[in-house]
C-alpha cells in the first residue's frame, strides 16, 4: 500500500490553511488601509463637478457646490447613545462637509425684477432657491447594504431659502418626481438650523414676506427664533416668533415647541403650542388667539368663508391633523368678542371634495343688536371703513347697498347653529334672543329657522338665498322669504313711546316675498310677494288716535284729564309687492269711536312714500278738525303733513256760516263718522289668508 509523499519539515495541513487564511485577511486589510488612506488624503474638491452635475440632475435645477468639500471619519455616537453599543459602532461613518452650497431657481423660474442668470447651467432661473453657508451630515455605511441613506443629523448652518410661486401657479419648491418607484430610500432624522433667512414671494397671493432666523442660547425650550416682515395684499405684514433648534424628523411622537406672534394688515395672530408630526404638519395642538377688523378678513388668510363683523378678538385651542386624504381642524371652547357683544363656541373644519365643510355651535350671552348690521351692510361708512370694505352707503339712502361675496359661497359648505340669550338695542327694541340654523350648500345659504323672540311674542322667518348661479359674480341671488310674526305686544314694541305705555293688543303677521338682487337694497327693490298683519282685539291709546287724526281740541282736553283706553276692534293691513313697489289693498284701524284707512304706495326700489290716512269719527263729535293725513317722502326724511285743503274748507265753511247765523257755525265741525259697522270680520277674513309670492324674478299674474 503506497503512502502519500511527507509534507515539508515542521508544516502541517491545519498550518497551511492557517497561512493562507493570514494572508487573505493581510490583503483585506492592506487593501481596507489603502482606501482608507486614500479617503483620507484624497482630495475631494475634485469630485465636486461630478457631484454638482448628479445633484443637478436630481433635483432638476442647477446646484454648485463653490466651497471646499471636506470628508472626514468619525465615530456615530449619538446612534450609541440610542441604540446601545454594539460592534458596528467600532467602525466609524463617513462625515460630509460642504461649504457655500448653492441650489438655483427652476427652469423659467425669474425672480421680481431680475434678469441675471442663476448659478448652474445656462437658461436657468435668476438667483438662488436657496444657498447655505455649510451644510454637514453623517452618513451610516451600513445602511447603505439596504439601499438606504440614512442620515441621523442634518445641519444647515447660515441658510437662506428663496421661494417663489409666479401668476400662474407656478413655482420653485415642487420637485420633478419620478412616476417609477425610487430605488433608494431616505431615512432623515433630524435637521437643525442655526442663523439664516427665509423669503416668499407669492404673486398669487399678492404675497411677500422675510424671515430672520437665529439661534436662542438662553432658552431650554426654543432654540431658534425668527422675526417676520413684508405686506400681503398691499399691506404691512410683522411678527416674529420661536421654536425648537432640533426638527425630528423620525421620532413623530416628540412634541416640537412652536410660538409666533403676527400681524397681517388688522389682523393679529398668537399661537403658542406643539407640532407632534412634522413632516406632515400634523397633530397640531395650539393656543390660538385671533382679533381683527372683521372676521371675513381671515377668507383670505384661512379660506374659510366667515360673515361680515365688527372689530373682534377670540382665544381657544386649535388642534388639527393633515391625513392622506384629508384634513381635520376644531376650534374648541374659544371665547371672545364680536363688537360689544361675546361669543363663544365650538367650530370644526373638515377637508373634503368638491369642497371643505365648516360646522359647529355658536352662542352669545348677551347680543348687540347693532353688531349685527356688518351682516347685511347696514352699519355706518365709518364702520365699513374700520373693517375694511370699499362700498360706501349713499347719503340719505336707507336700505344697505353692501354687496354680498357670493363668489366666495362655493369656496366651503357651513351648517352652523347660533343662538344669542339676551339682545340689547340701543333704542330698546324689545328683542330678546335670537335662534337661527345656518347651512351653507353648493353655493346656497338657508337661514332655516331664523327666530327671534320680540315685545312678548316671536318672529320666525325662513331665508333661502341662491347664490350658485353667482361664481362668476355677474348674476344675482335668487331670494326667498317666508316671516312670520305671532303674539307681538304694541305696548312692548314701542316701550320709549309715552302713549304707548296704555295699550294693549297683539300683532300678528306674515310676509312672503322673493325677488332677485346682490344687495339688501337691491333685493327689496326687485322684491315680489305679499305682507300682511292683523290684530283681532284689544285696546289702544286714545291719544295714539287723537294724534294720528290731529283732533286738536280732544288732544288738549286728553292732555288736561288723562287718557283712557279705546276698544280696538280691528286692524287689519294687506299690501301687494310687485318689482318693489308696495301698493295698499286693505289698510284699515277701526275703533269704538273712530276708523283710520289708508292708501297709497311705498316704494323700496327708490326709497320713497305716498301714503294717505284717512280718520273718519263715529257717532257725532263736537270741534273736529279731522282732516287727511299725508306721508310722503324719502325714508330717510319721510314728510307728515294735514291737507291743508280741507281743512281751509271747513274752516271757511265756519266763517261763512258764522257771518249768517252764529249758531250754525258748529255744523261743519261735526263729524257723524261712518257709523258702527266696519266690516272688520270681512277684513280680518281677508288679512288671515296666507300671503303668496312667485319664484324670484317673476312677477304674480293679476
């Protein structure tokens, strides 16, 4: 049996396979020391015109690194600090530091007023997008077997970012993004800034502002602060602000302190809070306060569609989160004021196609009635100027000429509810709380109800104004107005009326109306319908009644004895609308002792009177002077005057009687009326019909 030939003096196998392995691991490591050298010796400078064209070309802009390039090794400790140490952590990560980094603008992308080019390539946008001082990151080599760039810690040091969106939407901070999925994944966990600016121009927003930013040593809390600058729409835009130094990007549940303080034109806006998610704006929890010139200024600001107020200012949580497919924002338990009058409420915004819908609950304690004229344009010039809007109401016109912003009615759908306890009006107007249900749909506003509780009774009104049709702002509302008034007491209603305090007796009411317009007085001046108002039974002032018939004689024998009451039988009203024009058909208040009819018209397109009161006494009366009473003139300066005629025909009457036989002369002063018997079941019959009106721009067939 043969043998195998003796290896050499003193080797065995198990030694040779130990060499072997010795010499591989020599050449790994001579190979690992000499690229290592070479990373640390080679001058990295020169691969700057590769890395500025691959960056150029990722980022679809010109980039230039024009500093020097330095990489160096170190070891990640604030990865060990998390994770714990293990062996990895014996190798250390590629450390990248660039200085004077510059990103230019897109192609096309020209700032206001400058024709330079940009850095980078020929035929890009003017200036820089953005360009930093030194920007300085650490790279996990590890992660790179996974196809990842995973960067703990990302510093930018002196920034200063240009962005700016052009007429048509265009803009420099949307990125070209491939449609076929990324190769490679980003992992960046923290960001920190030092000292730098931030600038927006936004022509669709009529928008320029500039950010300072700096660093806070003396403050646990917030490590950077800002201070803010610029106009939106033509006016001043100031404030300033803090946050946190360290931006993490990966542990989503780190609250980021944010503070700011801003004013925007009349408008001031404090928040002070947290953001939890960043990278998607999300989780937002803040104190948000607001106060301004009016709460339709904040449209442009927020989007949302707020009414026309007074001065106002309200503090409350803000809390909100960004999702994939949507928003969601509440305003909980905000307070504040709105005029003279508070408010107080619970509001809610959610995203969603075709458009966001605003809902939730408002209440006062106590209302200002007058706070409510921004509403409809019914407050003074100077009150419009103080919030802010251009239409001015002509002099001597009554009706508000204030257009409403339909165009923006599309912008968001509302349901709101709002009710006000106690309402105070100047002139004691006895209202006293109010009810209404807003809901905002497609473009169409439906007040439904709208309740107001007045002088001992109520009116409920329903409301609809369609304003769909309006996006273009060319064509008008379509209107429609259904009011109704029970149990209203006359004495209540005029409570500053001396006369007033004896009577007795309810109104009750209705109206229906449509009509086609922009305006509160454009509305009534197109408005088509019916209104009607009756009162069954009850007493009024005898002196009311004196004076409404200018009987001299019995008002002075009132103001000498007293008043007393007076048996209302009826009073009955029924006016027919048509293209604005109120014509009388039934205008009657009848009496025990006297009737009052009226006739003529009231014009709401032109804002004039012609109205005739006619008094006729019952049974015989002694000294009666009564003669018609006219009405006439604008609302604003309504004109009541005797007719004069008549009362010269009685008087010379007298005269020419007295010159005959003196006894005579009384014949013309008496007044037999018209008798006992006015018809009022007939007119009461007629008045408790409902009134009608046709669809908006149509006028009733007679």
């Amino acid at each position: 049996m043969s043998q195998a030939a003796p290896l050499p003096s003193g080797r065995t196998p198990r030694a040779r396979r130990t060499k072997i392995i010795l010499a591989i691991v020599a050449v790994v490591v001579a190979i690992a020391a000499i690229a290592l050298a070479i990373l640390l010796t080679y001058d990295w400078n020169k691969a700057r015109p590769w890395l500025n064209a691959k960056a150029s070309e990722a980022l679809d802009r010109p980039v230039v690194i024009a500093g020097d390039l330095h990489l160096s090794w170190e070891k990640p400790a604030a990865a060990m600090a998390e994770r714990g140490r293990t062996w990895r952590d014996l190798v250390p990560w590629p450390h990248l530091v660039a200085n004077d980094v510059h990103v230019g603008q897109p192609q096309g992308m020209d700032a206001p007023g400058v024709g330079a080019p940009g850095v980078g390539a020929p035929g890009a946008g003017s200036g820089d997008m953005a360009k930093v001082k030194q920007f300085s990151f650490s790279l996990n080599p590890f992660a790179l077997l996974h196809k990842t760039i995973s960067i703990p810690v990302l510093r930018f040091d002196a920034p200063a970012v240009d962005l700016r969106r052009d007429k048509d939407g265009k803009n420099n901070w949307t990125f070209h993004q491939e449609d076929k999925p990324a190769r490679w994944k980003l992992d960046l966990e923290r960001v920190i800034f030092t000292k730098g600016v931030v600038k927006l121009n936004d022509a669709m927003e009529k928008l320029e502002l500039t950010a300072d930013v700096d660093t806070v040593n003396a403050d646990s809390t917030y490590g950077i602060s800002w201070k803010l600058h610029g106009t939106y729409h033509g006016g001043p835009v100031t404030g300033g602000g803090k946050a946190g130094a360290v931006l993490s990007l990966k542990q989503q549940t780190t609250p980021y302190p944010v503070q700011a303080d801003l004013r925007v034109g009349k408008t001031h806006i404090e928040v002070d809070g947290t953001v939890t998610k960043p990278t998607r704006l999300a989780a937002l929890d803040l104190r948000l306060k607001l106060s301004g010139a009016s709460m339709a200024r904040l449209y442009t600001l927020t989007g949302l569609l707020l009414p026309e107020t007074p001065a106002f200012r309200t503090e409350g949580r803000l809390t909100g989160e960004l999702g994939e497919t949507g928003s969601r924002w509440v305003y909980d338990k905000f307070t504040g004021k709105v005029g003279s009058s508070d408010i107080a409420g619970r509001l809610e915004y959610q995203t969603g196609k075709p458009r966001g819908k605003l809902s939730g609950t408002v209440s006062s304690k106590l209302l200002q009635f007058a706070d409510l004229g921004p509403l409809v344009g019914a407050d003074s010039n100077a009150s419009k100027q103080a919030r802010g809007v251009d239409t001015v109401q002509p002099a001597g016109k009554v009706l508000p000429v204030e257009s409403f912003r339909t165009e923006r009615w599309t912008a968001i759908d509302a349901d709101v509810h709002y009710a006000a306890e106690r309402i105070v009006r100047v002139k004691q107007l006895p209202i006293s709380k109010l009810d209404t249900h807003l809901i905002l749909k497609d473009g169409v506003l439906n007040l439904a109800p709208m309740n107001f509780q007045m002088a001992g009774g109520s009116m409920s009104s329903t409301i609809k104004l369609d304003g769909s049709a309006n996006g273009s702002g060319k064509q008008a509302i379509k209107a429609t107005a259904k009011v109704s008034a029970r149990h209203i007491r006359i004495k209540e209603l005029f409570p500053s009326i001396q006369e007033m305090k004896a009577t007795v007796g309810q109104i009750n009411g209705d109206a229906q109306l449509s009509s086609t317009g922009d305006s509160v007085a454009s509305l009534l001046g197109a408005a088509n319908g019916e209104i009607k108002a009756l009162i069954d039974e009850g007493t009024v002032s005898k002196m009311l009644l004196e004076q409404m018939g200018l009987n001299i004689g019995n008002i002075v024998l009132t103001k000498l004895f007293g008043d007393k009451q007076v048996k209302l039988n009826c009073m009955a009203t029924d006016f027919q609308v048509t293209n604005g024009l109120m014509q009388t058909r039934t205008f009657v208040v009848d009496t025990d002792e006297a009737a009052i009819t009226a006739d003529g018209t009231i014009n709401l397109a032109n804002e004039q009177m012609d109205l005739t009161l006619d008094p006729k006494t019952k049974g015989l009366r002694i000294f009666s002077l009564r003669s018609p009473l006219h009405v006439r003139g604008s609302f604003s300066k309504p004109d009541v005057s005797v007719d004069k005629g008549m009362l010269a025909l009685k008087a010379g009457g007298a005269v020419a009687l007295g010159l005959a036989a003196p006894a005579a002369a009384l014949l013309p002063l008496v007044n037999a009326g018209p008798g006992k018997d006015s018809g009022c079941a007939r007119l009461l019959a007629e008045a408790r019909e409902k009134p009608v009106a046709p669809p908006p721009g149509k006028t009733r067939r007679r």
